[in-house]
C-alpha cells in the first residue's frame, strides 16, 4: 500500500470513529444536573451535550474528564470525550457545589 493510500484510509477511520461515537446529555435545572450519574460505555470515544435550562450560566467542571466551560443560561455546551477506562469522574457546576454535581460512571 503506498502512503497516499494509508493515508486515505487512516482519515476514513478516523472519520468512521468520530461519526460513530455516542452522544450522551446531561441538564441543569434548578441548579442541579439530571442524571446526577450518567453512565457510559468503557473505551469508546463519546459526545457530552449539557444543557443548562435554569436562567443563570453555570460553569461545568470536571477535572478528571479535563474539562471546565461555563455554560449560559438557557445553552448548551459540547464536549468530545476521549475513551475513557471503566471508573467514576466526578463533575460539579462551579457556581452552585453544595447541589449541581454528579458522577460519570464508566463500564
């Protein structure tokens, strides 16, 4: 096989993969997130959708998962996750932790 054609097919798999990843959601009401524990499937690359529905922003953070964003009121946030290994990533919302947090369960 010669490298543009290694090449090709390392972009369509890769391609593959991405399309192919599951997406899960997460919401925030009334300063809380529902699920408060959200499982995911086990070395899988994933989407992670959070949508804020109370009127003020929250900042979704997760230093297990890398991630910190602050999402505005009545918005969302994307996140691609990196395949991850059986396990629980704790996650809070930064401006409301004594009730928005919760826990990625891994299988």
């Amino acid at each position: 096989m010669n490298r543009l054609a290694a090449a090709v097919l390392i972009l369509v798999i890769g391609f593959t993969g991405a399309v192919s990843a599951e997406t899960y959601a997460l919401t925030i009401k009334d300063h809380k997130f529902d699920p408060a524990e959200l499982k995911i499937a086990a070395d899988k690359a994933a989407t992670l959708v959070v949508k804020n529905l109370d009127a003020t922003p929250e900042e979704f953070e997760s230093k297990p998962l890398r991630i910190e964003k602050i999402v505005p009121p009545n918005s969302e946030a994307t996140f691609q996750l990196r395949p991850l290994k059986p396990g629980r990533y704790k996650f809070f919302g930064e401006f409301h932790e004594d009730t928005a947090k919760g826990e990625v369960v891994v299988e």
